[in-house]
C-alpha cells in the first residue's frame, strides 16, 4: 500500500475506533431530518414541497459537525509536525485526510438518504436525483470544510468560527444540488444543475488541498 | 576544510531566526557530515526549540540559508524532507492505536516498503516489544518517549532531529538511545539533538547557542 492509502486507512481506523465520532454525524443527521415534521407539521404535500431542501441542508449540517477535528487532534498531539516533516507532501496528507472524513461522514448520508426521503415524503421521481446530488455534493462539503478546519487550527472557539467560515461557501453547491431535484420531480432534465455541481467538484478537488495545506504551514510556523 | 574530512551534508549558514517579533538567534553556522552529531546546548528559552524545528522545516529562517547536499533545502524541500526524522515534545502517540501499529504506519509513511519488519526491530531496540499490542492510552510518559523513538529508528532517514529525546526516559532508555544514536552515526547517519541531560556520544560536538543570542535574555523567575 501507498503512503497515501496508508493514510486514509489509519484515519479511517482512528475514527472508527473513536467509537461515538463516526456514528455522530449520520444520528444528528436523521435527528435533524425528524425534527421538520414536528417543526412545520405533518402534511404530506408540505412535507414533499421541503424534502429536498431539509435533506440537503441537514447533511451540510451533519458533514461540518465533526469537521472542526478533522486536523485537530493531529495538530494536537504533534502528528501534524510529521507529516509536515515527511516525504508526503502535505497537499496529499490532507487530500487523504479529506477522503477518510468522506468515507466515514459523507457517504453513510449519502447511504441513508433515501431513507430520509420517504420519510419526508419526497416524491419517488427525485429520490434517484437526491442520491446523485448528495454522491457529488458531500465530497464538495468535506473539501471546503477541510479549507476551513486549516484555517482554525490552534484558533480558540474553532468550531463556531469554522461554521461561520464555511456556511457560506456551501450555498452554491446548495443551490445547484436543489435545482436539479426540482427539475427532475417537476418532468425536466436535471442534467444542467448536475454538470454544474460536478464543476464545483473539479474545482474543490485540485484547490481545497493546497488552500488547506497553506493553512496548515501558517499554524505550524 | 581538511582534505581527508568527510564532507558535510547539512551545512547552516548564518542562520537568523525571529520568534513572536522578537529576534532569537543570530548568525547560527554548522556544519554536519556523516557519522557526525551536533548537541545543541543552552539555557531555557534560548532557541534550541526553535532552531530543530527550523532545521525540519517548519519554521522558515529570518536570513541565512540551510543545505542540504550542497543545494539550498528551500529550492529542493521534498528531497530533504525524505532524508529526516523529527522527534518534537510531542509523541504523536493515539489514544486507540496499538504501539506495533502506530511505529508501522510511521515507518510506512518514512518508505512503505518493509515497514512492518522495520517497526518490530525498532520496538526491540527501544526495549518496547511487549507494549506491542498495548493502545496508546495506556501508555507511561516515558513508554511514549520510547514508541516516539522506536518510530524515528524505524526510519530509514539519514538526519536525525530529537528534540530533548531523553525526557522522561529512565537510565534503561538513555542507554538504549545511546546505543541507537551511536548505531545510526556509526552507519553514516547524522544527528541534531538538544538535551539538558548528560548524554555519551562518541564524536559528538556541542553548540552552544547562547553566544547566538543577539541581547540579554529576560529569563521567567
């Protein structure tokens, strides 16, 4: 195995056996998805009008729960110095990283999804959309997020400031993934929003590793 | 420069390095050629932090430059970060991970081929091999000392950087790190070390790095 792959198995290992860390993000997840019917009543035709909206942004929600540790907990106990110090260039360090927060975070919403889409009711139509918006969008959410987790480190009140970071960034590819389940439950070609989704992606992929990295050079200095 | 010494690999150059906007060492020259080790020396808070964690690149020199093989290590840093260890005040120990597994994946991360063969022979020469299935958390203070060193041993680098490897050792573990530094120099290898305690090298010279500091310390009460 590569350094690379060595790496994002150990990550995967470490929150894995974190115990609770991996878990956290899918429960808070369909807690936050469960709490809409309460919230706005249980009318089925309100319901499938916000399907996609609440799932969406309660996957955003859930994927920067966890993001504040992502290099933190490295940072902490000197791992960081590490690979700051290692053959690896620390660009792929958090490429891999990135890859291992998706595993564990992304892709169980991503699994649990549909789920949550009949629970809302969400019209049968845009479920397979729904699953191809998030497969998309959750790597976009991890990539950005790990922008901003290099940008906190050693930052007091990280998370909140993460939050506050980030949000904001997470609107177009909001915006893109919500269009496309539209289009699709409304009889139209969803293609457009996608491509447009997938563009965000060809841009987080090559540019959030070396905004990430830059930060993470700036705290280790 | 004798003709019949060995030539330098890592050669420092009036190196200057700021601090918090406060200028703490001036003019730092050395020069070190296989087989040679350097122990830096000086009172707390003099730099020798500071000056190991320059010498691993982390930190970049207000002036001066760093070679490694003749060529500035800022022009060709992969080349140089392949070649060194670096051991920090920070064990980078995981709570969850097994002793055996963490100084594999560091070895991994250092050069995947044979990892795992070179972290079992490193937990036998720290005197740790019956830690090996023991998770981070269990372990003493100088136990993680022990692993930290087991992973630079496990290296196949040819620069060491130990940042005060002997806290926390008992005279089992000085001895042991004394054989291991006397091992790796006596194979070519090269060390940088700071250390408060007495330590036996053959061959080792110190600098002393209070004459580098360019005003009166105002050192804590």
């Amino acid at each position: 195995m590569s350094r690379f792959g060595h790496l994002v198995a150990r990550d995967v290992r470490l929150a894995l056996s974190g115990g609770a860390d991996a878990g956290i993000a899918l429960a808070f997840f369909v807690i936050c998805v469960t709490l809409f019917p309460f919230g706005v009543g249980p009318e089925p035709t309100t319901l499938a009008r916000i399907a996609a909206g609440v799932i969406w942004i309660s996957a955003l929600l859930a994927s920067l729960l966890s993001m504040d540790r992502l290099f933190a907990g490295d940072y902490e106990d000197g791992s960081l110095d590490l690979f700051a110090t290692g053959p690896l260039p620390l660009e792929a360090v958090v490429a891999a990283k990135i890859v291992a927060h998706w595993l564990v975070t992304g892709l169980p919403l991503v699994v649990m999804s549909p789920l949550m889409g009949v629970f809302l009711n969400l019209p049968a139509a845009g479920t397979g959309v729904l699953l191809l918006t998030l497969l998309i969008g959750t790597p976009i959410l991890s990539l950005v997020g790990a922008i901003g987790a290099g940008l906190i480190l050693g930052a007091r009140r990280g998370g909140v400031l993460l939050s506050l970071l980030v949000l904001p960034l997470f609107i177009p590819p909001l915006i893109f993934a919500i269009g496309a389940i539209e289009a699709q439950i409304a009889g139209l070609t969803p293609r457009p929003h996608l491509l447009l989704l997938g563009g965000l992606l060809a841009l987080a992929v090559p540019l959030s590793p070396i905004a990430a990295a830059a930060g993470i050079r700036q705290a280790l200095q | 420069m004798t003709p019949d010494a060995p030539t330098p690999r890592l050669v420092a150059e009036d190196i200057d390095l700021m601090r918090g906007g406060r200028l703490l060492l001036a003019g730092v020259s050395f020069r070190l050629a296989p087989g040679q080790a350097l122990i830096l020396r000086g009172p707390n808070g003099t730099g020798k932090t500071s000056l190991l964690r320059l010498l691993a690149g982390l930190i970049k020199p207000l002036a001066g430059r760093l070679l490694w093989d003749g060529s500035p290590v800022s022009e060709e840093p992969d080349r140089y970060r392949a070649a060194l260890a670096f051991l920090g005040h920070h064990d980078a120990v995981k709570p969850t991970e097994r002793v055996a597994r963490t100084v594999a994946f560091w070895a991994a991360q250092a050069d995947p081929r044979e990892a795992e063969a070179r972290a079992v022979l490193a937990l036998d020469r720290l005197g740790i091999a019956h830690l090996a299935d023991t998770a981070g958390r269990y372990l003493s203070s100088g136990q993680r000392r022990r692993q930290a060193l087991a992973r630079i041993l496990a290296s196949p680098s040819r620069l060491w950087l130990l940042d005060e490897p002997t806290v926390g050792l008992d005279t089992d573990g000085v001895a042991r790190l004394e054989r291991v530094l006397t091992e790796h120099l006596a194979g070519g290898g090269m060390a940088v070390l700071s250390t408060h305690q007495a330590i036996r090298l053959n061959g080792a010279e110190t600098l002393e790095l209070s004459p580098f500091v360019p005003e009166p310390l105002a050192l804590d009460a």
